[in-house]
C-alpha cells in the first residue's frame, strides 16, 4: 500500500463527480501547505486526548506525549482546547449507551471492497448497542463541513464495517457519522442503515470507482473543482466560465427591449458569475506561482505588491521618540485585547465563567446568499428588535 491511495475518500467527492480528476491530478505537482500540517498535530492532540478519556493512560505518560506535541513549532494552546471539546463529545455520545461501548481512536480501515487500493483513517470508531459510530474531527477554519451526505464519512463506515462485521455479525444494524469542526462552532451528524449504506457503496460508489481509477468518463466542473489540483489548468473548468453562451442572457438588448437587467436576470447571473471569480481566482494563483518559479504567461508579470514600512528595531526608536521628549501616552496606546483573543488566551471554560454574562451578539451585518444557504433569511425587524433588547 502506498502512502496515498489514488481514490482517497478525503476527495470522494470529487471523484464520485468527476471521474477522471484523480488520474489527471496525479500528472500534477503535490503541495502541501502549513495549514495541513497545523491539521495533522492538531489531529495528534485530538487523539491524545480521546486515549486519556477512553484508556487508562499513565498522567505520566500522558504529559510526556503532550511535552512532545507542544515542542513543534505549529502549537498553539487553541488545539488543546478544541481537542478537549472533541473528547467530550465523544465522551457524552459513550455515555448515551447502556452498556460501555467499545471505543478506539486512530482507527485504520480498507475500502478496496468499494474502492481500488483505498483506505482510510477513522479519528474515533465506537461500537455501542446495534450502532457502528465513526466521529471525524476537522480542523480548518474555511468552510464547515457537514456529516449529511458526506461521502468521506460513508466510506470509512464502509471500511469500518469490513474490519469489525467479523467481530461483532449482524449486531451491527446502524452506522452514525460526526464531524466535530470546533473552530467553526460546527457540529453534524447522520445516521443509516448498515443496509442503505451498503446498497450506496455497491450502486453509488463502486461504478464510479471503476471509472475514476481507469480515469475514465467525463470531466465534470462543479464546486468540487475547489480543491482540485487541476482547478487552474483544467480545459473542462475553463470551457464553462468561458463560454459566451453562459451569459447569453445578458447580451445587448434587442430593438425595443429594455436596456436594463431585470432582478431575476441578476438572480441568475450572481448564482452563474459566483463560479467564475472562484475560478478566476484559481488563475491568478497558478500564474503568480508559475511567474515566480522563472515561467512565462504571456502577457502578465510579477510585481512588488504594496509594502507597508517598518521599524528596524521598535524599541529602541520608540525609546528615542520618548527620550526626546514626546510623551509616552502619544506613543502608546492601550487597547485591550479582542474577545476572541482573550478566550483563547484564558480559555473557554473559565472565560465562559467569568464574563459569560456580558457578552451579547448582535445582529451580523445583511450579506447575500444564496437560496441553498442554511441561514434563515435576514429579517430587518428581527435585527432592530435585537438591537433594541
Ligand atoms: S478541475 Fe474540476 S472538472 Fe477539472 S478535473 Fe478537477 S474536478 Fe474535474
């Protein structure tokens, strides 16, 4: 087994969309960013502290193994906050058995059943009553990922299930998923029949599978381009933001016709422009890279972007101002730190304790949405009721 699969549920579902994404992005450089490597420690604390909770871990060994996490230069004091938001959720799903179920983080599982070569990583598996659990802890700040649907989730299930079905038969009847993604404040889960989900990995996942790992079928841009490693120089992207076609509906008004767009035409054009920026987004950063790497797209070039000045050495030049005479309230201001910096800082439990009650959330500002969005719709007369309370 490889490191990576080719078919890696983490990007299920984006192969499931597109079948042959897999085999093109593999022609493509790799890169793996700062925030996938804060990720991989802050999965290491989260697993930590579910073997605190659930083994009988020595403190000693405990405190030895979180010295090391803390020594890498990625730590932030936030992880063991958002670990310990993961352990008790797990903590309080365990309880909710009348007998102890079975519980182990770090859970490796083969879903070439489903998916050639695939496997996968489950952060926590619980087996309690006739229910299978797998609870998937994510880091990023970025976008909130949602259990329902997730395909990720359903085939750890599926991998799951081949590795403890021997063990525990036909008790097994229910598979839950959980994704706990703290930082976002977000929480989702789904629940299905062992029976539904088998009947999805043969009729859904396993076509699919054949196709992508034959890289075959057709290309087919949608927003799972996002993390593709061809979402820049993919021609099947390009041909859909590019195509005049998509904006028919906006071309120059005909003899009599009114020279402006209508509110529903601005509907359709928003949803249908929304994939363009993203897109154009995606080129601006691959040609920036390849200018910076000594290539050449024609007709761009890099360039300084705005630079903004700054002390060689703060404390002495501040010290200089003030030797001379200018005073120290004129260099200095004093602005306490933001709410979520002192959260973090104190940390939530006792921060919650202590100023819990003079915290108040008014209204966000209105922002466009689309109709898909889960918010409920903004209500100018809910938010000046809020604002009045
Ligand atoms: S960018 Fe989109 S359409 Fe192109 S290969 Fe990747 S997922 Fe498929």
């Amino acid at each position: 087994m490889s490191a990576h699969a080719l078919l890696s549920p983490s990007a299920a579902h984006r192969w499931l969309n597109c079948t042959p994404a897999p085999r093109l992005e593999a022609t493509l450089p790799e890169s793996t960013s700062e925030y996938a490597e804060e990720g991989r420690l802050a999965h290491s604390v989260c697993e930590l502290a579910a073997r605190k909770k659930f083994t009988l871990m020595k403190p000693s060994a405990y405190n030895t193994a979180l010295k090391k996490l803390k020594a890498d230069p990625l730590w932030s004091d936030e992880m063991l906050t958002t670990a310990g938001v993961y352990a008790e959720h797990l903590a309080e799903r365990a309880m909710s058995y009348q007998n102890t179920p079975y519980v182990t983080p770090e859970v490796k599982v083969d879903i070439s059943d489903y998916v050639p070569e695939a496997f996968g990583t489950c952060d926590c598996v619980m087996i309690g009553g006739d229910e299978l659990i797998i609870t998937d802890y994510k880091h990023g700040k970025g976008v909130p990922v949602s259990a329902e649907g997730n395909p990720q989730m359903r085939l750890y299930a599926l991998g799951a299930l081949r590795k403890y079905r021997p063990l525990y038969g036909d008790t097994i009847r229910r598979v839950s998923f959980y994704i706990d993604q703290p930082r976002l404040d977000s929480y989702s889960g789904e629940t299905m029949t062992v029976e539904d989900l088998t009947t999805w990995g043969e009729s859904e996942v396993k076509p699919k599978a054949a196709l992508a790992y034959a890289g075959e079928g057709s290309y087919a841009p949608g927003e799972w381009c996002r993390f593709c490693r061809a979402k820049a120089q993919c021609r099947a992207r390009a041909g859909v933001h590019t195509a005049l076609e998509d904006f028919k509906d906006a071309q120059p008004p005909t003899a009599g016709g009114s020279p402006l767009l209508t509110d529903a035409e601005i509907g359709g054009l928003l949803h249908r422009a929304e994939g363009l920026i993203k897109w154009y987004d995606s080129l601006r950063e691959y040609a920036l890279g390849a200018l910076l790497d000594g290539g050449v797209i024609p007709g761009w070039k890099a360039v300084e972007g705005r630079s903004v000045r700054q002390w060689t050495d703060q404390d002495k030049a501040l010290e200089t101002i003030i030797s001379a005479g200018i005073d120290r309230a004129v260099v200095y201001d004093l602005v306490p730190k933001t709410l979520a910096q002192l959260e973090k800082m104190i940390g939530a439990p006792q921060f919650s304790e202590l100023v819990g009650g003079l915290i108040a959330k008014p209204p966000g500002k209105p922002a466009l949405a689309p109709e898909s969005d889960k918010r409920p719709a903004y209500s100018g007369a809910a938010a000046d009721f809020a604002e009045a309370t």
